[in-house]
C-alpha cells in the first residue's frame, strides 16, 4: 500500500502592510481593541492586480523547488480558497496550474472555508493511498481583502491576504506517512459566517445593488463554537492515534485569533514552545494560515525532518479538522 508523505511547504506573502493603526483611520477601532481581543496587528494586502492565483503560485513554485520532485511529475492539483480568481469558474487550481506551466494534471477548487487546508490534506492522502496520484500539490490562496466590507469593524480588522502550498507525495515507507486527517462541517451554524450575496441563495434585489460577495460574521458565536469544536476535535484525534500531546513538536492550529489558539493550547496542555504563531503579523487568512504559519518555522530552521506537527482548524460552513503530520523531506 502506498503511504502519503508530507514532503515540503512555501509560502508567498504580499508587499503591503496593514496596521491596525490603519485600519483606525477607517472605521471607529483601535491598535489597542484589536490587539487586546485578537492578537493581531498587522495583515498583508494583495495589489490590485495581483489574483488569489498569482499568491498561490509563488507559494507552490517555491513548495515545488524545496520538494526535491520534478514540475512534470505532480499529477493533481487541489486549491483550498474562499476567494478565487472568478467565482465559479475557472477554478483557481486550473489557472495556477497553467500558470505553474503544468499539463494533464487533475486540478480543482474546494470550498472549506479556513478548514480548507486540512480537507486539501485529506483528499490528497486520499487520492495517494488509494494508487490515483502520486505527487499532489496543495494549495491554499485567499485574497480575504476582495471579499471584506471595510466599513464593518467587526470583520476588516481580521483577515488578510496570503498563500501557502505543500507537495505530498507516494511512499512505501510507513514512517513518513500522515498518520490522520479528520474532518468535519455542521450546516446548522451555516449563518455564523458567510457571504450572503452572489450566489443563487442571494436575494435578487441584493444582486441588482451589487451588495458585494462581502464577509458577515457573528463573531461572537463563532468564538465560542471554535474553541468548543477545536478542543473536542483535536483531543479525539490524539486520543484516537495514540499520542501524548507531549510528542507533538508543532502545533500548528488555524491563525485567526490569539485568545482561540491559547484557548485551545491551554486545553491541551500545549506548552509555548509547542505552538506556532503568526496571528500577530498575518491576521486571519483563511485556508492559507496553516501552511504559511508551517512556513515560517521552517524558514526559521524549527521544522526538522520526522518532527510531529499537530493541525488544527475551524471555518465557515461552519467545517473543522485536524491533522497529525510528520515533516518528510526528500531532502
Ligand atoms: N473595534 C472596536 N470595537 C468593536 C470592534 C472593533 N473592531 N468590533 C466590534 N466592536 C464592539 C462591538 O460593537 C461591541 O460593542 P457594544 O458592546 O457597544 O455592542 C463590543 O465591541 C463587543 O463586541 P463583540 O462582538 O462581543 O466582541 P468580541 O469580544 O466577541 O470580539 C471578535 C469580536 C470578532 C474579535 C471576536 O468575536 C472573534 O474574534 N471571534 C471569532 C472570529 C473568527 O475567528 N472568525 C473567523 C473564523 S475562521
């Protein structure tokens, strides 16, 4: 049987910062509120014309070239983004792989939310295990800023923009697997966080105004609902495979709010070293958090081959997940 082994990360981040400070000058908010009730203070913002594609391009060439497997080699493609390139189609996996210069490669979009990361996972263990590919590439992308109302202070101040990819890829070698993925979605909290407007659920007289395909969020049900969703999940998949959350070297958990991540990191046991964070510097950028936070502790040299990471995520749907993961380069 073929093992689905997590073989490398990149990462690509915009030029243009956002402050809090910025965001003041906005709407009626402070570096201080947001510090005190988030944790972040800063979010990087694409250009105009710069696409969720363009983001993700960068982040998977540079995942590619630390892979150690050949461009032609990748067989499939699978990008996780709230905020693609046009909504519907084409989907963004199709242009970045054209972009990337790929061909005959199986490539498509999923909508997960900030949990997209952790389902790309899955489908790529999926689709390696069973024999159909051998060399995925996943991929999340989000330009948040094209789909965010900012003159709601409850949302701008959240998100920001980014990407993140990783190459998985076949091996004989049970050491290197993934050992789990799980995941998870609950329609019932459909309405804590969505984008009411311009799909056929929209109201039409929304459309006519051009309302936008902006963010809504009910921010505090969410809060509560992560950390409640987040703990259970994340014991059930320790518990489930065995492990202490001791052994875990990296716990990677989904960068949307300091006061959840410490929530859950508490709940855990997790101590400060275990867990990773870049909600500080990032803000909330959906399906690409996770791997561009796994980024920044390998481009900090933290990230050594056979190290344990631990995911976790939450999202709109609303969806969850979490992963257990050893770092498997080829080189
Ligand atoms: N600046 C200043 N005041 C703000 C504000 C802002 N940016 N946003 C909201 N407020 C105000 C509210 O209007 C409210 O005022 P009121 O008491 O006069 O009515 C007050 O702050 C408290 O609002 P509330 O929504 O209860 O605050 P909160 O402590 O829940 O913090 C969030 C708001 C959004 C930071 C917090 O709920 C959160 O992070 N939720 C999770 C969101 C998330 O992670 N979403 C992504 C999921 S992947």
């Amino acid at each position: 049987m073929a093992y689905a082994a997590f073989r490398s990360i990149g990462a690509y981040v915009p030029q243009k910062i956002l402050t809090n400070e910025d965001l003041a000058e906005m709407v009626d908010t402070s570096d201080e509120w947001i510090t005190k009730r988030t944790g972040i203070k800063e979010r990087h913002i694409a250009s105009d014309d710069e696409y969720t594609s363009d983001l993700g391009v960068k982040a998977a060439r540079q995942a590619i070239e630390r892979s150690g497997i050949a461009l032609e080699d990748i067989d499939m493609v699978v990008c996780a983004t709230i905020s693609p390139d046009y909504f519907c189609m084409p989907s963004t996996a199709t242009i970045i792989s054209t972009k990337l210069g790929l061909k005959n490669v199986t490539a498509f979009d999923i909508s997960a939310a900030c949990t997209g990361f952790v389902y790309i996972l899955s489908i790529a263990k999926a689709f390696i295990e069973s024999g159909m590919k051998k060399n995925v590439l996943i991929i999340g992308a989000e330009k948040l800023s094209a789909i965010t109302d900012y003159t709601d202070r409850g949302t701008c101040i959240l998100f920001g923009d980014g990407a993140g990819a990783a190459v998985i890829s076949a091996t004989d070698n049970k050491d290197e697997a993934i050992v789990d993925v799980h995941t998870g979605a609950d329609g019932e909290y459909a309405d804590l966080l969505m984008t009411p407007n311009g799909g056929s659920g929209s109201a039409h007289d929304a459309l006519e105004e051009e309302a936008g395909v902006f963010m809504q969020m009910k921010g505090n049900e969410t809060f509560k609902v992560a950390v409640r969703t987040l703990t259970k999940d994340v014991k059930e998949i320790l518990e489930h495979n065995n492990i202490a959350s001791e052994s875990i070297e990296h716990f990677v958990p989904h960068q949307a709010n300091y006061r959840i991540i410490k929530a859950v990191g508490d709940a855990l046991k997790m101590t400060e070293e275990q867990v990773v964070l870049t909600v500080h510097k990032y803000g909330n950028t959906s399906g690409a958090s996770i791997p561009m936070a796994i980024n920044d502790i390998y481009e900090a040299g933290e990230l050594k081959a056979g190290e344990m990471m631990l995911l976790d995520a939450f999202g709109g749907g609303l969806t969850w997940g979490s992963a257990l993961v050893p770092f498997s380069p080829l080189k």
